[in-house]
C-alpha cells in the first residue's frame, strides 16, 4: 500500500510556532490555529503544534478546560492536500487531536468552515459553539478518498445515522442552523461570537470540580472505548481500500488541476 503523500521533512521550531497560538484565560487553555492564508489546513507543522498544545492541555494539572478555535472567518478545511498533515503523534494520533486519550474537555469554537479533517477534529471535542457561519462537510468521496480521523464512527454517533451516511456519501455540507437543529452543536451564536461564548463556557467547566469532570469525562470515554477501536480498525479498512485506486488519483489530479474529476471507478 503506498502513502498518499511523499514524506516530508521536520517541520522546524518557528513554522511549528506559527501553526498555533496558545493563551491562559484562569483554569481554560485558549488553543487557536493561525495558518488562515491556508485557511488552517493542517501540515506537518500544524499537527505537531496542536499536539503540543493539547498536551500542555492534559498534562497541566492547573488548567481544567480548552477551546480549540480557527479563528474568525474559518476553522478548519482539514488535511493540506498538496502536504499531507505529516505522521500521528503518539499520543494524539491524525492531527495530534483525533486519537487523544484526553484528560481535559476540550471545546470546539466553530466560524466558518469545518470541511473534512476539520469537521473530525470538531467530532474529536466534547462541546461545540458555532457561530451562524459555520459549515460541517466531509467532502472526501469527491477526492476519491474516505473520512479517515473518526467521522465514520464519530459522524452517525453525533448525528441521526442516516444524516451522517447522506453527508458521507454526498459530501454535501450542513449548515450551522441544521448542524444545531440535530443536535451536533450544542450552542449557536451570531457571527464572530463563537470564541467567547465557547471560553465562556469552558470558564463554567472549570469553575466545577476538576475531579468530577475528569472522572465525568474519562467515564464517558471508556463507554465508547470498544465501539471506538472497532471504528478505527474499519477505517483503516476503507482507507486500504482506496488509498491505491485510480479514483484517488483522479480526485486528487482534479482538485489541483480545479476541474471535476472523471472517476473510473477502479
């Protein structure tokens, strides 16, 4: 089986440092993406940069929430296609996020765009703010590839099964509004709110007891823990299915090339 992308070398420390801002708010861990020119598609550097920054997340005793944001106009368009989003991180898995046994909730702030691997991080998190900008989508079909970072398990737990296979499928996006509607986002806010109102919120987690929630949290994890390792066995499972087709290579070729691709279905 060949690697969808050809390795890349070491992301360097500033490159790592321009992936990602982290700011203290108390006992909450502030953890934006900064790589908007790309629309905070994720490289080599930004999964080593979130790693890191969940890591100080979990690993730092004082802080009790986090908030995982991309900013004001996007949050996520998922994997940089030209790149790849380099190896999992031992403890993160894709991303640095989507694996994570975390200790720590985590809250996603969602303006605009949540596409692909972005719409899986925002399933990785355990609340969701999203402003009325937000988009959810995983358009990989369209590429000739599969959700590989959760949405195949994780999508019909959030969603109504047969709104999450139609996403799957289509590659249609869904709107905040819908995404609320079905109980995806647990809050929905105006334009430009999300990033407050989900600190706010998390400053509401972490005024409660911090061993509550982490024995809350890591209760609701081991209930989904076997369900979660047959899922990630079933993906790789896809995911060796297309990885060495002529359909990705063509969905591939006709994202870069801005045309529709002309699948063989082989």
């Amino acid at each position: 089986m060949t690697s969808l992308w050809p390795e890349q070398p070491a992301p360097t420390e500033d490159e790592i440092a321009a992936r990602v801002r982290t700011e203290r708010r108390g006992h909450v861990l502030a953890v934006s993406m900064t790589r908007t020119d790309k629309r905070n598609a994720v490289d080599p550097a930004m999964t080593a940069a979130l790693d890191r920054a969940l890591d100080t997340l979990d690993d730092n005793p004082d802080l009790r929430c986090g908030v995982l944001t991309g900013g004001p106009s996007v949050f996520c368009a998922g994997t940089d296609i030209a790149v790849g989003p380099g190896a999992p991180t031992p403890r993160g898995g894709n991303y640095g996020v989507v694996a994570r046994q975390r200790t720590t909730p985590l809250v996603a702030a969602v303006e605009g765009i949540a596409f692909g691997g972005g719409f899986e991080i925002v399933l990785a998190c355990d609340v969701v703010v999203a402003s009325r900008t937000a988009r959810f989508g995983l358009p990989e079909v369209g590429l000739g590839l599969v959700a590989n970072c959760g949405a195949l398990f994780r999508g019909p737990r959030a969603l109504p099964p047969m709104v999450a296979r139609a996403i799957l499928l289509t590659g249609d996006p869904l709107s905040a509004e819908r995404a609320y509607e079905l109980g995806l986002v647990t809050e929905l806010v105006e334009p430009g709110a999300a990033p407050e109102r989900a600190l706010e919120l998390a400053g509401r987690v972490a005024a409660r007891s911090p061993v509550a929630v982490r024995a809350t949290l890591a209760a609701l994890d081991a209930a989904l823990g076997d369900a979660d390792a047959q899922g990630w066995a079933d993906t790789d499972t896809a995911v060796a299915r297309v990885i060495d087709s002529e359909d990705r290579v063509e969905g591939v070729t006709a994202f870069f090339a801005k045309r529709p691709p002309v699948f063989p279905g082989r």
